[in-house]
C-alpha cells in the first residue's frame, strides 16, 4: 500500500465506540499481508456516483482488503466520525450529517454484529452518494423495511437510495473478487455454503443467501419463510418465478413440513415435485427439482431449490420434441 501522505490508522483516530477489533466480534479478523492500513480516502471517490463505482474505487484503493471487511475502520477513513448506538426501536440505523457531507455520524441499533455490520455499510453508502438526500435535512432514518429493500418503485426517490444504499452494502460487506474466490471452493449447491459465506464475509444469512445464488452458476433459489409462511424468495437469473407469493404458507408437499428438522443443521438434499413450487407447462416434460431445508432459531428457515440440469441427451430429446409440438400447432392452425 502506497500512501506515504496518509498515517496509519491506529487507535488515536478511531471514533469513540472502538473500532480496533472491526471485523470479527473477538477482534481476531483475519488480515491478508497484515493489512491493517488503510489508505484510501474520500478524495478518491469524488467521481463516483453509483454503488458500483464507489465499491470499484474502495477496492482499487484497498486491494489486500481483509476479511472479514472492517467496515468501521473504512468508515473512520472516509469520514465517519463517530458510530454511536441508536435507542429506538422503529429504526435500524441513521446518519446525522451536513449537505456537503464535512463529516458523520452512524447511528445504528444495538444486536447482533452481522446486523450491525450491514447498517452501519449501508448509512456509510447514503454518505458517501452525494445524491442521497435525507426526509429531514442533515438526518438519514431507516427502518428494516429500508434495509431489505431490493427494488424501487419507478420515480420514488426515497425507495431508490434505499436500494442503492442496500447494494453498496452488500458489494462493500462481499467484495466481489473475494465472494468469487469463496465460490470456487463450492460445487453441488447446498445450504451449508451459505452459513459458510456469512462466517467468513460476517454477514447475516440471508445477506449470504443473495450472494450465493446470484454468483453460482447453477438454476438455484432460496425461499426465506418465517413461521411457515413464504416472506421473500431470492433466485439465479435462470430460475424460473416460484408461484408461492410472499405471505402465502410454505406448500403442504414441501420438505420443510416433513418432520423434523434440527434447528442450525441444514436439511438432506432431497428430489419434491416440481410443481409445489414453479409453473411447470402441461405439454412440457417437468423438471426435475430438489429441496434442502435450513431452520433457523427464531421461526425462520432458508429452503434451497436447485433445477437439476437436464443432461444434454435429453436436453437435445426435449428440443426434438418442442420442435415437433411446435410444427404440429402451427400446422393445425
Ligand atoms: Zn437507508
């Protein structure tokens, strides 16, 4: 690292709240190359405007970033100066700050350190977009809802930082020149690779669970049910749509009802029917699907669903046939 100009970080210029153990909860992160120092700053990042570019230019800065990432200290070089708790329990995290963002504070509640970590990357995100302006000047409130938020609706402002803020946390927390490295160690998908993901990166499981099926290559998805109930479902882009909507039970068919399962250990891997959960067409040979099931302590649970490839014998059988169905309608029409 080649920043003569800039000091080591080191415990004089840590913000109140102690940030030398950032990274694991015992403060034992592992550092690639010893790499404690960080010389990047906010000068770096003027031209960057997006949640992309902001991470593509942290990550040239900091290319031995170690994992897990420690988000408060990159939080204390880019200007945040203080990470305080925050008291309530209507928000998750906040930002107190000026227009031309001189400096910050974080707000963020008190839990678990996953959690935590993921706010306070998110709020670092609202500081850091120049474009993200607060509801109320100099003060960034968001609530869980925020938090999750993946999609904004079109021309809602508000909803739109909230997902920049959630994906500049996810590529900051998962860099993803690291998360690729993790995957590779990965074949057959499996839960377990999740609960792997969120060790090492220190994130929340469902924050892994986005990663993993968006980066393995295989037609995967993961369904997060709280107490029996279908709450989001995260899939690869080659995954088809699953029928069950948000809020509707888990379907009666699947794994996850079929008794029991101990809580934190992930479930077998085994074959259900396919239309439990996708829209299979009648003329179209089913897929064939599998199931694995995750219970978690608090009522939630992560179902895996992967498409089995479809061998290239029957693959080319399949086109064969859709061919012909496809010659038959139009010759009867
Ligand atoms: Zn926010």
């Amino acid at each position: 690292m080649n920043a003569p100009n800039l000091p080591a970080l080191d415990a004089a210029v840590l913000p109140v709240g102690g940030i030398a153990g950032a990274g694991r909860p015992d403060g034992s992160a592992q550092r690639r190359d010893g790499a404690a120092r960080m010389p990047i700053s906010r000068m770096d990042l003027a031209d960057a405007g997006s949640p992309e570019a902001l991470v593509k230019c942290i990550l040239r800065a900091e290319p031995n970033l170690p994992l897990p990432v420690p988000i408060q200290e990159l939080c204390a070089r880019l200007g945040i100066s203080r990470i305080e708790d925050l008291n309530t329990d209507e928000f998750e995290g906040g930002l107190v700050t000026d227009a031309k963002r001189s400096a910050g504070t974080i707000l963020v509640k008190r839990g678990g350190e996953s959690r935590r970590r993921f706010t306070i990357a998110h709020e670092l995100g609202h500081f850091l977009m120049a474009h993200h302006v607060p509801d109320q000047a100099g003060r960034f409130l968001c609530k869980s809802s925020d938090l999750l938020r993946l999609t904004a609706k079109a021309g809602d402002q508000r909803q739109r930082r909230e997902v920049e803020a959630n994906r500049f946390a996810a590529l900051m927390l998962m860099p993803p020149h690291l998360l690729r490295e993790a995957m590779a160690a990965f074949r057959e998908p499996d839960l377990q690779h999740v609960l792997a993901l969120a060790r090492d990166f220190a994130v929340g499981k469902e924050v892994a669970a986005r990663a993993y099926v968006q980066y393995h290559p295989e037609r995967i998805a993961i369904v997060v049910a709280g107490n029996g109930r279908v709450q989001r479902c995260y899939r690869s882009l080659s995954f088809p749509a699953i029928t069950c909507a948000d809020g509707s039970p888990v379907p009666t068919g699947s794994l996850y009802h079929s008794s029991p399962h101990r809580p934190s250990t992930a479930s077998d891997i085994a074959a259900c029917s396919p239309d439990l959960w996708i829209d299979v067409k009648r003329d179209l040979r089913a897929p064939d699907l599998c199931e694995q099931v995750y219970l978690q302590q608090n009522g939630f649970a992560m179902i895996l669903l992967r498409l089995e490839p479809v061998p290239e014998e029957s693959a080319k059988e399949r086109r064969l046939d859709e061919g012909w169905r496809h010659r038959f309608h139009s010759g009867r029409r």
